[in-house]
C-alpha cells in the first residue's frame, strides 16, 4: 500500500473533491504495528473549516429538498460499495492496530448502519395533532437540523463516523466530520470517497482532518446547528460548556467504567469466556469494554482461575504478519497511561495474576486481583486490555458497587437463573445493560449512549435518530378566518 495510490492523499474533502489543505500542511498516517509511514492525510486549518461550512450549508439546503427516495438510493449504493470495497479492511487494520476481524466487524457494521439509515430516509416525518380550533389543521412536523458537525474518535474510526452520517444525511442534513488524527482515512477521507463514488452531491459531506484548533472552530462556528462527539468524558465536558453558551445541540457520547457483575450460579466458564471478551477485544480501547469484574465470593475462586488462564493464551503481535489475537495500543500516549494506572494499583496492594508486560505497544492481556477501589485502575476508565476484579458476597453487593461510579454507559450480568440476572440488570445505573452476554454490544437498531459521565443528549440508532438529528415544528393552517378582540 503506497502513499500515492490513494485519491485523498495529502488531501481534504471538500465541495465534492479532494483538495489540498489551505496551508499545505499534511498527517502522517502510520501503521499502529509496524509504526510506518504508509500514507499522508491533508491537515485542516481553521479557515477551512469556514469554507466548509459554507459549502455544507448551501448544500444542505438542497439536499433537504430530495425525495426521501433520492437519498435513500445514495444510502444503499454506499452500502454495496463499502461491502465490495478491497481498501478498508487494510486500511482499518493499520491505522488501528486491530486483528482481522474487528476490521470485517466494522466492515458490516457500517453497511448495516448505511441500509438501516436507507429505511430511516422514509419514516413518517410529522404527526396530525387534535386541536381545540374550528378549521384549524395543527400537525408537528420533523426537520432537518441543518448542519451536523462531526468529531469521532480512532478506536471504531469507520462505524462511529457511519454512525453519526448515514441517519444524518438520510433525514435531510449535511455533515462536516472531523476525524481522529490516528485514523484520518478510514475515518473519514476513504469514507468519502465511498459516498463520491454513490453519488452523493457535493457539498453534503466534507471530511477535515485536522488537530484541536479545527474542533474547536466546528463547535464554536455559528452556522454548525449541531455537534457530535464521541470520546472522552473530559473533553465531551469542554464541548459541552462551548456549545451551551452558544445554545447549539450537542451529543455527546462519551467514556465508561463497565461493570460485568458475576453472581453466584454462573456458569463459570462461559462467564469467565464473557468476561476475556469484554475486557480484552480490540486490547481493551473501547468505550464499552469491562473495566470492573465483580464476582461473587462462591465462585470468584474457579472464576479468575479460568479468567487468568484465557488471557495467557491469548497471542499479541503484529495482526497483518501473524496470527494474533491482540494487536497494539494505539499509541506511546495510551501506553504510558495504562502502565501508569497498572503501576499505581501494585504500589497500592494489587497483584497481577497474569500479564501486566509490554514490548512496546503491545500489552499482555492482564488480570488484577486486590485492587484498591479508590486507586485509577478501579475508578477510571483504562482503555487498555486490563482486567481488575473484586469479590464481593452476594447480589445486593454487587449492585452497589457496580453502581459506584459517575458514569453509566453499559453493564452485564451474568447468571443462569435468567429471572433473578434480568432483576439485577435493571437495577445497574447504565443506559445498556445486557444479560449473560459481554458488555461489547452495538446494532444499528439499538439506541446506543450513555447517561450521567457517560454521555449527554440523545441516543445513537434506529427511530432515536429521528431524534437525534431532526427538529420539531408546529404547524397550523386555519382554513376560516381569525377573529381576535383587537
């Protein structure tokens, strides 16, 4: 894979071409293993970020007066191609540093996204409404918010940005995305060339890779009508805190502290298998991922037994020159923090089971047992293939310490009475929560988001994006005349 064989090398995606930036500036895009060069991105500056937005919402104008079928057909054809398309299981995989198979996930996950926004493009866009006025027609009707700026994060760089286009565009919107500096292409300039290549018209998606200046200046800019953001909690607070002065929607999705509750009728390896999977898939860097194990005292002996002996089997290397089971974190940043968090919970008491090593980026599937709960490795979300585990007595302990935390994005029960597992997972403060299955879940038709640290505003997925990316008005027309006093 060179550099120049690639359309968006060096380039922005503005008004329906690739460009060079205004400044000529240019990202490195490295291959997370291998740390080479194998491509360059064009990095924005804040001007182009003004004169995207005047293209986008000139364009969106137009595109909102589509027919749902129009752009429906746009949804589809992006669909078939991204499944035809040889580029982006490669490309994901470089850029993120994930196996082959995270990559195919995200793959079908997009496409999934695309078709089910398709459906979404013709939903019944308002409701007739009673009204207590002779003559009078009264309905609420659905808009288009206008322009949706976009900033998504590198851990699931293609389907978290199909997730915020494919409903955006389907309800009339333009988007302008700004993607992570790790994974410009996948996130977003290969994602427009896919929509060029569907016949999108120009204008309605504009891709700006670029650094914090470009981010700030997509949510202070007066004429983005909406931000999305998928990240960290801090910086989903700064936005917050910008947008609100300027009264602009926001959504945010942001980190977890996931708690997969163990009680004391598991099956034991099936939840020991559960619980590698939620902490250790795609080395632990997803907002959804495990990041407490709580175990019932009964069991948590067989349990971190067979929990220590799944994560010591599992392979890490390079994902594209040899088999592995995990690949890198995604960079030297991450990695510090994670041995941080590591180190810092042995000096207070924790013992590593299994783990706990790196040769560079590439982290030992790690098991933790004594964990002070007051320590980062208990209370943070790590973002890293670290398992910490506590053992508790019985159900209502559990509950209360899963549910000591700020955040409230996704919790799992596991038990095999499936009446008292359900009971317990309705009592966890988490907006997902899933029962003798892993806390990684996404479908399209879900709503996906988080409640207090872990998210603000709406829900991701099926008629949520309704939603999430259109606006009420209330519409009446009076067929008699008005009478008023004066």
């Amino acid at each position: 894979m060179q550099k120049q064989d690639h359309p968006w090398s060096g380039a922005l995606y503005m008004d329906g071409r690739f460009r060079p930036p205004t400044g000529g500036g240019t990202l490195d895009i490295r291959d997370k293993s291998s740390d080479e060069v194998f491509a360059v991105a064009g990095s924005a500056e804040v001007s182009d970020v003004d004169s995207a937005v005047r293209s986008a919402v000139a364009a969106q104008r137009s595109w909102a007066a589509t027919t749902y079928a129009e752009r429906a057909a746009i949804l589809r054809r992006a669909a078939r191609a991204l499944e035809r398309s040889t580029e982006f299981r490669e490309l994901i995989m470089r850029e993120t540093g994930c196996i082959g198979g995270k990559a195919e996930y995200e793959i079908s996950a997009a496409a999934s996204e695309l078709r089910e926004a398709a459906a979404l493009a013709s939903r019944p866009a308002g409701e007739v409404l009673q009204t207590t006025h002779a003559g009078r027609f009264s309905i609420s009707e659905r808009l288009p918010i206008g322009l949706v700026g976009a900033i998504t994060p590198w851990n699931f760089p293609l389907v978290l940005g199909m997730r915020v286009i494919a409903p955006a565009l389907a309800l009339g919107n333009a988007v302008l995305l700004k993607p992570s500096p790790e994974t410009p292409a996948s996130g977003g300039l290969a994602i427009a060339l896919l929509f060029e290549e569907a016949g999108a018209p120009p204008g309605i998606l504009q891709v700006l890779p670029g650094g914090q200046d470009v981010g700030r200046r997509l949510v202070e800019h007066p004429e983005v009508a909406m931000i999305h953001f998928t990240g960290s909690t801090k910086v989903g607070r700064e936005i917050a805190r910008t947008a609100g002065s300027l009264l602009k929607k926001i959504s945010l999705e942001l980190g977890g502290n996931n708690a997969l509750v163990v009680l004391d009728d598991a099956d034991v390896e099936q939840a020991a298998m559960i619980g590698a999977w939620s902490s250790f898939h795609y080395q632990g860097q997803t907002c959804i991922s495990a990041g407490r194990h709580i175990v019932d005292r009964r069991i948590a002996e067989t349990y971190i037994r067979n929990l220590t002996e799944r994560a010591a089997a599992i392979t890490v290397g390079d994902p594209l020159r040899q088999e592995a089971g995990l690949g890198p974190l995604i960079n030297d940043t991450q990695l510090s923090r994670a041995r941080r968090m590591l180190d810092a919970a042995v000096a207070k008491g924790a013992r590593v089971l299994t783990g706990g090593t790196n040769e560079g980026k590439f982290f030992r599937p790690t098991v933790v047992v004594d964990v002070d709960q007051d320590s980062a490795l208990w209370t943070e979300e790590i973002f890293a293939p670290i398992a910490p585990i506590a053992i508790v007595d019985g159900a209502e302990e559990a509950i209360a310490l899963a549910n000591d935390t700020g955040y409230g994005l996704v919790g799992a029960v596991v038990g095999s009475d499936v009446h008292r597992a359900t009971e317990v997972a309705r009592r966890l403060n988490s907006a997902m929560v899933h029962v003798n299955d892993a806390t990684p879940q996404d479908e399209a038709l879900a709503p996906f988001g988080g409640i207090g640290h872990s998210g603000l505003g709406g829900r991701a997925g099926g008629e949520s994006n309704i939603e999430e990316f259109t606006e009420r008005r209330w519409l009446t027309v009076s067929s008699v005349p008005a009478q008023y006093p004066y």
